[in-house]
C-alpha cells in the first residue's frame, strides 16, 4: 500500500492518496481485515510516538507499530 501523509504541530495526522496493488488474497477475512485497515487509515486524525510505539489514532481507535 502507499499514500501520503501530513503531520501539523498538534500531532493531528492527515492520511491522503491511499492506496494498494490490486493483488487480492484468496482468503475473504484477510481481504475484510484489508478493507478495515485502510479504512482506518483514512479515518486517521491523531498520530503519538509512546514507548518506543508509533500509535495511531482513528474513530477512537488506535493502531499500533512497533519496531
């Protein structure tokens, strides 16, 4: 997947561009758990580095990176 991103200086996140290959798995729930994904990316409005954690805020939920 790609896109492009803008971070302002009150940590609010901005998502746009997103996008993917077209590829599809041949596992339906793994192309659902895709689609919720991306779709809260597109949400995103908060972005937090904690812990040595980059966590991502939309529609009050969070993802989660670690290294």
């Amino acid at each position: 997947y790609f896109g492009g991103y803008t971070v302002k200086s009150n940590c609010e996140l901005i998502i746009s561009g997103l996008g993917a290959t077209e590829m599809a798995c041949a596992d339906s729930a793994l192309m659902q758990q895709e689609q919720r994904y991306f779709g809260l990316l597109q949400n995103a409005d908060k972005i937090e580095i904690k812990d040595g954690e980059l966590r991502i805020t939309s529609n009050n939920e969070i993802l989660v990176y670690t290294r």
